[in-house]
C-alpha cells in the first residue's frame, strides 16, 4: 500500500537527471513548508525548514536506498521534517519552545493526521499536474470542469466546443490515468 | 436490449439530474440488464474516486497564490497555503487573528507576549492588585491529551515560586480555570542575552578589528536601552546602535557581561541551594532586564532533588545546544548543580564571543562535539576577551564535572575577583595535570600521621580479640613492617605487611598501614600499579570497616595523589560525615580544594581544621604537634594570597606551635610581611627568612619529603633584599636559590633588576632573558599557582613576577622581548 514512487525516488539518485530532481522539489517542498506551517511554524521559518530538508535530501537522496518491505520514505520524510523543525525551534525560537515540549510532541500517538492528510493531497496535486502535462488539453480541461467544477455537461461541452460523449471520455481516461499515478505513487487509498 | 442506457443517460442518473419517472425506469433496467449494471458501477467507482480527489484537493481550488505552483507543470495545478485543513490540532499553539483568550477568574488578559510548544504566556494584570503580570498558560485543550503537560506545568510553577531571589523571575500565583492552568509570574521589560547575542553578532563584531570592536561594543547605551519601554516581556532590540568609541578594547562590554554572569551564577548558587538544577541555562533564558538585571526564567525543566519522578533521570530535556556532557551522555546518571555550571559557561562563551562553542548544526555532530570537543579559546575568535574571563569560562566548560566549578559560587567568586580586578582562582585546564609533581610529594607528612595513629589504636584493637597471641604477632610485624617503610626499606616492609596479612587477611590496620605505604612507595617509584594495590588494599579495609575514619581519608590522599581530585573530595567528605571533627580530613579537603583554586572552600575546610585542633600547645602530643602546625601554617597560605589581616594571626600561632623552629611557617612569615608595605616589614621578612634557611635542612633530602622550605626562603631574603635596596645581598641570595633549585625565573629576574641597578645592563639583560625563557608555564595564562609540597601549601603568583620583569625591563631599558 505504501509505495511512494519507486520510479521517482529511483531517478532522484541519478542526480544527472534534474527534471527528476525538478519534480521532486516540486512535490516534496510545499509538503513540508505546509507541513511546517501545520505544526504552527510561521511561514518564514517553515521555508527554511522546507529549504533544510530539501538540502539534506538533496545529500541524502543518493544513499537512499528504496525497498518497499524495509523502510518507507513517508516515514523517514516525516522523521527528518521533524528533527529539522525541533532544531530550528530550538535554534531560532528558544523562548518558545523546549526540546521537552518537543519530546512530548513527538511522542504523540501515531498516526500523525496532518503528515498523512498532506501526504495525499500533496502526492494528488503532484499526480494531476502531471496528468495534465500528458494530456491533450482539452480532456483536461474537460476533466477539471465536469469532475472537480460539476460544471453541468452542456456548460462543459459549450465552453470547450466538445460533445458530452468526448467529455466523458475524458472523464474516463483522466480518472484512470490519475488512479494508475496515485496507486503507484501513495497506494490505493481511494 | 434497445432499453440498454448510454452514457449520458447513466451520467445523468448517477448525477441525480433526472426525473423522476426515468429514474424509475432506469433503477427497472439496471435491475435486469447486466450489461447496463457492470457499466453503472464502472462508472459509479469512477465518480466514487472522483468524490475523493474532488474532496482532497477542495481547499486547494481556491489557491490564490502562483508562486507555489510548481513551475515544472505550468501552472494551474491546484495548489494551497490554507491550512485551515489542519487547524484542529495546532489551533493552541499557532497565532491566529481570531484568537479568543481564556477567561481565567481575577485576571484580565491583554494579549499574548510569547509562545512555546507548551503554552502562551499573555500579558494580563491581576485584577485585585492591579498589577501587570505575565501570565503562562497551559490550554486545557493540549493538557487533556498530554497529561504529563499539566504535571510538568504544575511542577514548574512549584519550583519556581519556592525561590525567592532578584535575579529569579518571581512567582506570584497559580492555579486552573476551566480553559487551563495558568501561572502569574512578575512582568518584566527586557530581552534574553540570545538576543543580545544574536544583535552583536549581526554586526559582524567577531570580524572586525579589535578597534571597531571597541568601538561598538563601548556603546554603553546599547545594553540598557530596549525598544519596548510599555511593560512588554520580550523588548524589542533598538533599531540602530551608534559607533561612537568610549573606553578601550571592548572592556565596559565584557565588565558588563561579567556582572552578568557573576549574577546569574549567584542566582544559580541560590537555586542549588533549595535543591534545584535549573537543567536548561542558555542565553535564552536570561532575561536582560530594562533595569539591567538579569533574570533566570523557566525554571521549567527543574529538577527538585526531592522529586524523581516526573522526568526521567537521564532523559534528554533542554536544549541541546547548551547542555553539559553529562546531560546528553547521561543514561542514569543522577545530574548534580556542576550541570547548569557548564550551560553558564557555555552560555558565557557566546558572551564573550558571539558565536557557539561549539560550532556543530546536525544534531548528532553536536553530541558529539558536547561529548569529545574542547571549544576553541575565546580569544582565538575575539583577542580581546579579557584571558581571566576566557580562564573562567573554559573552566566552567570542562568536559568531566570535577574539573568545572564545583558551585556556580564558586564562579561568581572568580568573575566578582575579575570585576575587582583581583587574580582569580580558576586555572586553565592544561595546568590541572601539570600540578601533580608539585601535589605528589605532599604526602609523607600526612601518612606519618596515620603510621603513629595506628600504631597507638593497634595495642587497643589486640584487647577485642580473643586470639592474643596472633594479635601480638600481627602487632609485630606492623610495628616492623612500619620501621621499614619509614626507612624506605620497601621489600622488608612489605614481607612483614603481607605475612600479617596471612594470620588475618581482614586485619583493618594492616590493611590500612600497607596501602599507606605503597602510596609513599609510589611517590619514590613511580609506578602506577602501586596506585591501584593501594586502592584495592583501603576497599578491603574500608569492607572491613565501612564506617572507620582512616581509611577513608587514606583513600582521599591517594586520589589525590593519583589526581582525581574530586573523587579525592568525596572520600575526605565521607570521612567529615564520619567524624565531623576529625581535624585532618578537613586540612586535606582544604588543601585539595586550593590545589583545585577553589580558594574560598578552601579557606572555609582550613578554618575548620584549625578550629579542631585549637591554638594550645598544652596537652597536646609531640608527636602530634607537627601536623597541628601544618593546619595553622596551610590556612595561613590561603589567607595571606587571599590578603586577609587574619594571616597575621594564623602565622603567630603556628610559630608559637612550633616554638619558631618551622622553616616553611618562618618562609611563610617572611612572605606575608614581604606582602606588606614598608622598610620595618621588608627587614623583618629577611630576618625571618634567613632564620628559616638556617633552621632548613639543606637541599638533598628534597626528593624525599620534598620540602621546599631552603629555596623559598632564599628567594623571600633575596625579594627583601632588593626592597631594602641592598642590590649585592640580593643578587647573592638570587644564587644560593638558583642552587637550591628555586623556581629560576625569580631568581634571575632579581638578579637582572640587583645588576640593572649596579649599571651592569649587559649582565641585566642577559637574567632578563633567561627569566623570561625559564618563565613558569603554569603562570603564562594563570594569575597564581598553588602547590601543595607536602609541608605548606604555596602560592607563586604571575604579578610578583611580572612586577619584578617590569622593573628589570625598566632598568634594562627595553621593553621588547615578550615573556
């Protein structure tokens, strides 16, 4: 179930592939300044904490070694955000916070519901930004319009010039296209 | 099969956008067409994931911002900043513009001065005072899911209000309100030292001249002055400082940061006192107050000595970056007060230097740079760190707890000396090894003592047992194996100990007599395996018998000897818990504490020491009177350095004790009136010290008993000499102390200034330079250096030395060759 992308993570190693490198930053930075800012960081240091991890992933990402039975990379993302914002707390706010608090934030119960609900939604916007680069323009706009606006089909089909046949096979193809991404990237969690 | 639905029909349907009689017509179909069923649910899984996405991303549809859409993809992929999503669980701890405060009965709150991860702190005024309070506060939203929260919150505020002292942030109230628990503490305007530290930093100081320096950190202004003059807890810092340059080198600055710390360690001190570690000093919770004060906040992590529970003995809480060795390797170490030493003197380093001791960002490279790492010298980052208060800081900084300070008083004391520019006590941490051929020797005497004792207790012991007989062998073969020893016959005294040592292998004398002697054995030889058998003999005895005295302290003299001083403490404390009144665990304690430069304990242990034995000779053993002698003679030492009038007193009695007949007690007259001003004191000091030569035995027996007593004297008769001006006789006694193996650099230095003075500037400059390449490396960086050599506690002090090397280099006329 938890098979972040193997493709992605494996490519990111390559460090030759920047495009590679490119969608990963996009994918991973704002989920952890969003995670940072969730865990009450202003946004200002939740950049930096974004910018750290980034850094330390950039050095690390090499050695990675991915294996879906071992570790799982949500995991070991979510410990290394973690270590970041402890130590910009203690480095940057030291009147308001103590590694104690910290202690006892880390130690509440798993699962961490913001980690896992970012997680998703990160990996989805991820997993349609790359759809919509794939495909034609028009089935995604179909798709935007019908699936995530319910825009009624005629309104659809008058705007984009489409018959309501072609609008929803666009819904089709875009749903099984982004399914196929999500399960391969998060697992089937929908 | 014409009835079968297309697509746009099943759409519709699944959308609810058709009436109702063709829904009716179609739920028909769908019941009996398996064709048109599989497709219906297709379709519905479809939508059903559909459902999904839509829901997840539907706070991101109304993303305003583009920056963060990823520009890879080109834009227009959902994206977000709202974390309203997420507000449920972070909702206490993040600002937000809605915020609606406790009501908590008798306090009005104002607004919020801070946050941590535990709770806010607001600004309120306490209503039936009406006075303005910081009020910390512990939402009961986070308490219910973290009790352990409300005990550590409770804990905090108990802690804290159990001390009362000015430089302790007080404590006026606490108590729950059914939106939290909440703490009212004394309001006060101000920035923690992390702020001024980060604002020094941020000029670049660390990289500017030392003039340029000077020149910002003389701004006197800059430390007193806050933005925020209206009650606010966290001062803005002013917005601009001025370079105007006052005062040289940065001095006002680094007075100024040594009050502080001299006052923090003082607050500190008062908190140990009640039993309290703080366990989380760092520039951070020092409070710079607008009045100038410094204040401890957060007595948050401290741990109550009565109080186990709620923090885990070993478990890692405060902040790394300032924690001692002891704190981050602890597993189930019991922490002691030398902790938040260490985190004041790393916070001092940061003073000092604006910058880290240590420089490590990962985590992990910190611990072990905490664990293994020196930090650099203060003054290789900034040279004009005065050198006392880079000694003072490097010292509370020691790695190992019995090298720091053993009290944060102890600190105060030597920055309080650096403030009234008096020497101070701290030695730099290369020098604690050093001292050891110095402290080595100081032995016999004390050994003596306990040989004579034990021989005295030995005819008591034989009446307690029944096996008369074995007990006068035994008592024979002590008595012989005694003899030995004091005659270095170290095989036959060790025959005779270990042959009594087959009749009655737990034999507390034996045991206790024969480690001694392999002490003194070591002190000739050299060998550390000598060490550890004397060690393994005084725990058979002290097995034997936990709660005698003289093992004890026997085993206090050996770690000393084998330089562990505090290990050497603990065991002369045990023997004071034993017997509080044992004269000689004091004078050892006394002496280890100034060996260690900790001279106000010592002075204190010395004082007691001299109390238990008393000022009279009558009725006292003359046997015993030596060591009486040597109390009087040690507290004398300390007080003379430390320039109490009392000195005077101490002396007479040590003399009267001694019936004038103690050459290091008449070396140490000498010195005290050399100490005072006046021609009357300087000839009395060169008589005193001449006599003392004549009553000391002549150099030879030194590597035996080690004393020191004949070059000290001629060194003192050579320093009166020169006072009284009589350049000949001093230069004489200069070489009568070079020969008697004096510490050359004196000697020398008297000789360049008694050969200046006669014209002979050749000759002069010459001793000028042997002084300075035979210059003491204890007293390079270290303003005194205290020995014990087994007579009389010593003191040799860098002004006695630099004063003479002034005078020669005056004479000389020539003020360029660097000591």
């Amino acid at each position: 179930m938890e098979t972040t992308s193997a493709t992605l993570l494996g490519r990111v190693r390559d460090v030759r592939d920047g495009d590679a490198w490119r969608e990963f930053f996009a994918l991973y930075f704002p989920l952890i300044r969003k995670y940072a800012r969730a865990r009450g960081l202003h946004a200002d240091d939740a950049e930096e904490v974004a910018q750290e991890c980034m850094k330390l992933l950039a050095q690390h990402m090499r050695r990675f070694r991915y294996s879906p039975n071992r570790g799982r990379f949500r995991g070991y993302l979510r410990t290394l955000v973690q270590h970041q914002i402890a130590s910009l707390w203690r480095r940057k706010r030291p009147r308001q916070a103590r590694a104690g608090d910290f202690e006892a934030w880390a130690a509440a119960p798993a699962p961490d519901a913001p980690w896992e609900r970012l997680w998703l939604r990160e990996h989805l916007v991820y997993c349609v930004a790359r759809l919509e680069l794939r495909c034609a323009d028009h089935t995604v706009q179909a798709f935007r319009l019908y699936v995530l606006q319910d825009w009624p089909v005629e309104r659809v089909c008058e705007t984009l010039g489409l018959s309501a046949n072609q609008v929803y096979l666009a819904k089709t193809r875009m749903i099984r296209r982004l399914r196929e991404e999500v399960t391969q990237l998060v697992g089937d969690v929908l | 099969m014409e009835d079968c639905l297309n697509r746009d029909q099943l759409e519709r349907y699944a959308r609810g956008q058709l009436d109702r009689t063709t829904v009716r017509h179609l739920k028909g179909h769908l019941a009996s067409c398996a064709r048109c069923k599989t497709a219906y649910d297709v379709l519905r899984r479809e939508n059903k994931f559909a459902a999904g996405v839509k829901g997840i991303l539907a706070a991101s549809d109304s993303s305003p911002t583009q920056t963060e859409t990823p520009r890879a993809f080109g834009g227009g992929a959902p994206t977000s900043t709202d974390i309203s999503l997420l507000a449920d669980e972070s909702a206490t701890i993040r600002t937000g513009p809605r915020e609606r405060f406790p009501e908590i009965e008798g306090y009005q709150i104002k607004r919020v001065v801070g946050r941590g991860g535990m709770g806010v702190v607001y600004e309120a005024v306490q209503q039936k005072l009406n006075r303005p309070v910081a009020l910390k506060f512990l939402p009961a939203l986070v308490s219910s899911a973290h009790p352990e929260l409300v005990t550590r919150f409770k804990r905090e505020a108990a802690a804290a209000a159990r001390l009362h002292h000015t430089n302790i942030i007080p404590i006026y109230d606490f108590g729950e309100s059914p939106d939290g628990y909440y703490y009212a503490m004394e309001l006060i305007s101000g920035q923690p030292l992390s702020a001024v530290i980060k604002r020094l930093a941020g000029m670049d100081i660390h990289l500017a001249t030392s003039g340029s320096l000077a020149a910002i950190l003389t701004e006197p202004d800059v430390f007193t002055r806050t933005g925020a003059g209206n009650g606010t807890a966290a001062g803005e810092p002013p917005s601009t400082v001025s370079g105007s340059s006052t005062g040289a080198k940065g001095r006002v600055y680094y007075r100024q940061a040594a009050r502080w710390m001299a006052d923090a360690a003082e607050a500190l001190h008062y908190a140990h006192l009640q039993g309290m570690i703080h366990r989380d000093i760092k520039p951070g919770n020092l409070m710079l107050c607008t009045d100038g004060r410094i204040m401890i906040l957060d007595f948050g992590l401290v741990k109550t000595t009565d109080e186990h529970s709620v923090t885990a003995t070993g478990s890692l809480v405060g902040t790394y970056r300032y924690m001692s060795p002891e704190q981050v390797g602890a597993k189930r170490i019991t922490l002691d007060s030398r902790t938040d030493v260490y985190s004041l003197g790393a916070t001092m380093y940061e003073l000092l230097t604006f910058q880290p001791a240590l420089p490590a960002t990962e985590q992990s490279e910190l611990l072990s740079q905490i664990l293994f790492k020196e930090p650099t010298p203060p003054r290789k980052v900034i040279p004009s760190v005065p050198v006392d208060l880079q000694t003072i800081c490097l010292k509370a900084m020691e790695k190992s707890p019995s090298a720091r300070y053993q009290t944060a008083k102890a600190m105060a004391t030597d920055l309080n000396s650096y403030l009234q520019d008096l020497a101070i006590v701290a030695r730099r941490p290369s020098f604690v090894r050093r001292t050891g051929k110095f402290v080595r020797r100081r032995r016999l005497e004390a050994i003596t003592a306990l040989a004579l004792v034990f021989l005295a207790v030995a005819a008591l012991l034989g009446w307690r047992y029944n096996m008369e007989t074995r007990r006068r062998e035994i008592d024979g073969l002590v008595k012989g194996g005694v003899e030995h020893w004091q005659q270095y016959e170290w095989t036959a005294a060790e025959r005779d100990f270990q042959q009594a040592l087959r009749s009655d292998p737990h034999d507390y004398r034996v045991l206790v007599n024969f480690a001694n002697m392999c002490g003194d054995q070591y002190l000739v030889q050299k060998d550390r395996a000598l060490l550890r058998k004397e060690e393994e003999l005084l725990n058979r005895a002290i097995q034997v018998a936990p709660r005698r005295k003289e093992a004890w302290n026997a085993r206090g003299v050996l770690y000393q000897v084998w330089l562990r001083p505090a290990d050497a403490i603990t065991a002369f404390e045990k023997v004071i818990a034993l017997d509080p009144n044992y004269y000689a665990a004091w004078v050892n304690l006394g002496t280890t504490q100034a060996v260690q430069r900790d001279l106000a304990e010592a002075e204190r242990c010395l004082l007691r020491g001299t109390e238990c034995v008393g000022d009279k000779a009558e009725g006292v053993p003359p046997e015993a009177r030596p060591y009486h002698v040597m109390a009087w003679r040690r507290l004398a030492a300390v007080q003379i350095y430390l320039g109490r009038s009392e000195a005077e007193h101490s002396l007479a009695v040590a003399r009267r004790l001694s019936d004038s007949k103690d050459p290091p007690t008449l070396v140490l007259s000498a010195v005290y009136q050399l100490a005072q001003p006046g021609e009357a004191e300087a000839t009395e000091a060169v008589d005193l010290a001449v006599s003392a030569a004549v009553v000391s035995q002549p150099s030879g027996t030194e590597g035996r008993d080690g004393d020191q007593s004949l070059p000290r004297a001629k060194r003192a008769v050579a320093l009166g000499a020169l006072r009284l001006r009589q350049w000949e006789r001093a230069a004489r006694a200069a070489e009568e102390a070079l020969a008697a193996k004096d510490e050359p650099s004196y000697a020398h230095l008297v000789l360049a200034v008694a050969a200046g003075q006669r014209g002979d500037l050749v000759a002069a400059r010459e001793h000028l330079r042997t002084a300075e390449t035979t210059w003491p490396d204890e007293l390079r960086h270290a303003p005194f250096h205290a020995t014990d050599d087994g007579k009389s506690l010593w003191f040799d002090t860098a002004a006695e030395l630099e004063a003479l090397q002034a005078e020669a280099r005056r004479l000389v006329g020539d003020a360029s060759t660097q000591p």
